[in-house]
C-alpha cells in the first residue's frame, strides 16, 4: 500500500514515521520546526537518523525517560503492544514544557510506525495551578493556627508589661524617663509581633511582577533610621534579565525578614560588619543569597532556626522570634527551597531557589 504522509503536515503535533530499524523516514513540518528552533539544525531529528540510538544515547536526567521510551517504541514496532505512551518534560531557557509521546503502528502496515509528540503544557500548567491554589489554602490554615498559637503568649506579656510600667510611672516620678524608655521598648516590641502576625496571617495573596531592584530599594527606604547601619554596610546585587512571576508579599517577606535578621545580630566586636545581598533571576527560576558575618548560629540551633518557638539563647541576642518561621513558610508557599549555612561568630548565609511563576500567570 502507498501512503500519503503529507497529510500529516495539516497536523499542529510532531510527528515522524519510522521504520523497524527505527529509522526515521518521514517528519511532518511541526516536527522540522521543533527540532530547527530547539536543536538549531535537523540533522540529529529528522530523515534518515534513528529514533532508537536518539533515545539510547541519552544521559543524565533524561537517561530514564529515554530508556522507558526506547523500551515502550521497540515494543511497538515489534507490534508487542497496539499503543504506547508517556508523559515527560522537556524545558527551554525560559519556560517550563510538558509534552505526551505516543508511538502507535501504521493501520495496515507491519514495517512502519508513528511516533507523535503532543504539547500538554497548557494543560499541565492548569493542573499546576490547582495544586498551588490547594497547597496555599493550607498553608493559610497552618498559619492561623500558628497565629493563634502565638497570640495567646507573646502579645499578653508586653502588654502586662505595658500596663505595669505606667502604673509604676506614676507613683514614681523620679524614674519616669528610665519607665517610659522601657514602655517605648515593650510597645515596639508588641507593634513587631503584630506585624508579623499580620503577615503570618494573610489569606489573600496572588502571584505578580517582581521587580527585586525596586522590593531592594523600598526596603532600604524603610530602614534607613536603623541604628545598626551606622555599623553594618549592605552591599546588592542584583542580575534580572526577564519578567518574574511569585507571591509579591511572600517573597518581600523573606528578603526583608533575613535582612533585617542579619542587621539586627551583626557583630559589634568586628572591625567591620557587612550584608552581602545577591539575586539571580531567569525565566525559570530565581536564586537569592544573603550573607553576613554577624553573630552567627551555633551548629546545635541550626536544625532549629525555622522552628516557631526557636529563640537564640538570651545571652547572645534578643532572640529572632517568628521571624525566620515566617521566612520558611513563605518560601514553602512559593514552592522554593531554603538552606542555611552560619557558624558560631563567623557569620551566616541563607540560600534560596523559587521558581518563576510567569508562565503559571492569570
């Protein structure tokens, strides 16, 4: 029988005709364009290579996928099994691809078969979204819970203390200025824990554009009366080459809070004290470093840091409250991940990868 494959060239999915060999002997025109805008050529894709020794040679993270592929089309050309199929990735530089290969014999011909490559991002990346929209209701849940939790504690002490230092102001007017200093110092105490909670707290939150030079500066802007940069120096930067996509609050969140950790327990017995703050933003991802040589964090607390009641020891500082369960919960929420590598009066540094959500956009 003499077939026509030009009709294939109608379809939007790859295909290619291949014979028992595994030879390649028939690519559509999706298929061309495919392998001329990925590969920059068609020599290793189109007529007359071998589909089998392409899904051989694989190696590394796509060696796997590859042999499941060699074994399942092999399957089908020995006509073992009427259909084969699999999912799989395959990224560009700036986006995240998902595509279905399916190889089926040609009706009526016992040398030749189809293998098809289907494009299932858009689908993939609905069913990505539900699962955010799933994982971030959760996590709001989580959140009033630790809200409650800590609600119940840390916003009645400063308050006692509030209300007992004005009682003692006025019958003792001699140490009125030492009382209001420690008024001043538990109501700042309790506006930071309520912002916290807030943030702890928030249920709406919806992933736009981040301009991480402009979150830098409106930080800096915000702190700039803080006394510890009259010894700690911040030194950015920042490479972003294309638009990124996360949960502006989360992320705003974790900068401003390790920031803030790193200028709140820098080292006052160095000679000079430092933040080295460094992002690295693409298409598919973003990597966020911040680095001091503060205090540092003993190796018997760093397993827990991102505790809620974590509290670095009295003596060494003033304890770093909710802030660094805040950061671990927003970085989780933004699907990222987090590590921290500090020693005990050297300094610390906190490594962060969140993916860009640009494609997963309303």
């Amino acid at each position: 029988m003499v077939y026509s494959f030009e009709l294939f060239d109608s379809f939007i999915d790859s295909i290619a005709v291949i014979n028992k060999k595994g030879e390649v002997i028939y690519t559509n025109i999706a298929w061309k364009r495919f392998s001329s805008e990925n590969f920059g050529s068609l020599d290793k894709t189109d007529v007359g290579v071998n589909y089998l020794d392409i899904c051989g040679r694989a190696a590394g993270k796509d060696a796997e996928s590859a042999t499941e592929a060699l074994v399942g089309i092999q399957a089908v050309i020995n006509r073992e099994q009427a259909l084969f199929q699999m999912e799989y990735s395959c990224n560009s530089l700036n986006e995240q691809r998902w595509f279905i290969l399916r190889c089926t014999p040609l009706v009526n011909n016992v040398d030749l078969s189809i293998v098809s490559h289907i494009n299932i991002s858009q689908r993939k990346i609905a069913e990505e979204i539900v699962k955010k929209q799933n994982k971030q209701l959760k996590e709001i849940n989580k959140r009033l819970d630790s809200t409650m939790f800590k609600i119940t504690h840390d916003i009645v002490a400063p308050l006692n203390s509030v209300i007992g230092l004005i009682h003692l102001s006025r019958i003792d007017n001699e140490s009125i200025d030492e009382y209001f200093s420690l008024i001043e110092k538990s109501a700042s105490n309790l506006k930071s824990f309520v912002q916290e909670t807030l943030e702890l707290s928030k249920s709406t939150n919806k992933y736009t554009e981040v301009d991480f030079n402009r979150l830098l500066s409106d930080f800096y802007e915000s702190v700039k009366y803080n006394l510890a940069l009259e010894h700690v120096k911040i030194k950015t930067d920042v490479h972003q080459t294309v638009e990124f996509y996360t949960y502006k609050n989360e992320i705003t969140s974790v900068i401003s809070n390790l920031i803030d950790n790193s200028l709140k327990y820098y080292d006052n017995k160095k000679e000079e004290s430092f933040v080295l703050v460094s992002i690295d933003s693409n298409g598919i991802e973003a990597k966020i470093s911040i680095k001091d040589n503060g205090i540092g964090i003993s190796k018997e607390m760093l397993s827990k840091i991102f505790d809620l009641n974590f509290q670095v020891e009295k003596e060494v500082s003033e304890g770093f409250g909710i802030g660094l369960s805040i950061v671990k919960q927003s970085v989780d929420l933004m699907d990222g991940v987090i590590n921290v590598n500090s020693e005990l009066g050297v300094g610390t540094e906190f490594n962060i990868i969140i993916p860009n959500l640009k494609q997963f956009r309303d």
